[in-house]
C-alpha cells in the first residue's frame, strides 16, 4: 500500500493557490447529481465564470446543533465522475457527496463549511481513489469525511482557519469501519486545529509529503469504532510546522 500511495504522485500537478471570487450565486432545491463517469465543470455551465453554489439554508449559527444528510448536499457525485471549477458557498449544511468507487473533485472551493465539506461513501475497493484539489476555510468540522473504503488523496490544496482537514470514520456503527487510507500532499494549512485524524486500531494511515502547517497538531491518533461511540484518543504523531515525508499509522 505505501508503494501504491507513492505511486500516486506522479498524476497530480501543482497549481497555484488563489482564492476565486464568484460573479454570480446559484441557489439549489435539491442536490445536483453527476453521473458516474460525467463531468460537471462550472466553468462550461457558466460561460468560463466563478459562480458559487449553496442550497439557501441561513442562520445556521455556530453549526454545533445542524446535521443532515446526501438529500442536503449541493453536488452528488456518482462512481468515477468529476466536479471542478466551481465554490461553495456558505449557506448549506452539506455539500459533496463521493458515493461509489472513486471521484475527483478538482479546483473547487469551499467558502464557510458548516458541517463536512466532501463525505465519502459507499466504496467497497481498496483501490479505489478520491481527488480532491482546491482549497476550504473557516470549516467548523472536518473538511474531508472518509466513511469507506478507498483512497483519499488530497493535493495542492490550501485550507486555513479550520477544525481538521481529513479525518477516518471514527465510530461508523453502519457499513464500512476498517483500513483506510489517505495522501495528503502539496497542501498548505494555516490555522488549522488538526491536520488529520485516523484510527490506529483499524491500521488506517495517512501519508504526508510536502506539507507546510500552523495549527494545533498534524496527526491525532484515535482508537475507533463500530459502534457509534465517541473515539478514544491515543496522542499525536508528525509534530511539525514543515513536513516533507511523514507516514501516520
């Protein structure tokens, strides 16, 4: 698996990091489906502009008491279809689904996340690979939700002033509660609580290459499990401000 997770690098590409601005809003009644295999490109449904998507939901507050599910997403994506060029806006309670076997999320943008920005679900293979590249600030939860099996590799990616990055199921009590595993790579954290979580216990890891961070901890390593209970921490691996190689697991 680390020889896979290496193997990796050489499809992705560096971009830089700016933060667009949108021309335009978009306000959905329900979630916008990409079926597996297609492409939803912002840029070609709106005439090569930055419009931002949301679902209308305000006065959310501090998101502590707000939970929903895939009907509340702005973007469902099916097995191996693609979303790019495109922002979030804040007034959602969720907003990208990965259902499936792998999908990739490319140059998208997440203004003010109340609850996950991207959750994924429903893999059932090792192999399969999720693509996120982009950028997310002031996330009051995780940014990346990994619930399945697969491989989340997050790159060239910037997120600041927000609680964690990428975090492993910690207590799914229905589905998928095993090894996981993710790449996190070329990405920029600033004011970030937490880089990632995962389970020890479940062997999950998470590779770290070419990371620069500010915040609280990068790794926090977590005793999971299956029963929908709280996570027992077990401490912090991968302390640093400059990261050029480190394997979490």
């Amino acid at each position: 698996m680390k020889l896979l997770l290496i193997s990796l690098l050489v499809e992705t590409c560096l971009t830089s990091v700016e933060w667009p601005s949108a021309t335009s809003t978009k306000v959905l009644d329900q979630p916008i489906r990409v079926k597996s295999g297609e492409t939803y490109d912002g840029f070609a449904e709106n005439g090569g502009k930055w419009v931002k998507y949301e679902r209308g939901i305000s006065g959310l507050g501090d998101c502590t008491n707000v939970d929903g599910g895939m009907n509340d997403a702005v973007f469902i994506l099916d097995s191996k279809s693609k979303l790019r060029n495109v922002i979030l806006g804040p007034n959602s309670i969720k907003y990208v689904y990965c259902i499936g076997e792998g999908c990739t999320i490319e140059n998208v943008w997440w203004e003010d996340s109340c609850r996950e920005a991207v959750i994924i679900e429903g893999s059932s293979k090792k192999n399969a690979k999720f693509r996120i590249s982009g950028g997310a600030r002031n996330g009051r939860s995780n940014i990346v939700q990994h619930n399945s099996e697969g491989i989340a590799q997050i790159n060239n990616f910037y997120v600041e002033n927000s609680k964690q990055l990428y975090s492993s199921c910690e207590n799914c009590k229905n589905g998928y509660q095993s090894t996981r595993n993710a790449l996190i790579y070329r990405v920029t954290a600033s004011n970030v609580e937490t880089l990632a979580g995962y389970n020890v216990n479940y062997k999950d890891r998470v590779t770290l290459l070419e990371v620069k961070f500010t915040g609280k901890h990068v790794c926090r390593m977590l005793e999971g499990n299956n029963e929908g209970k709280e996570a027992r921490a077990l401490g912090y691996k991968c302390e640093s401000t400059s990261i050029s190689r480190c394997f979490c697991n």
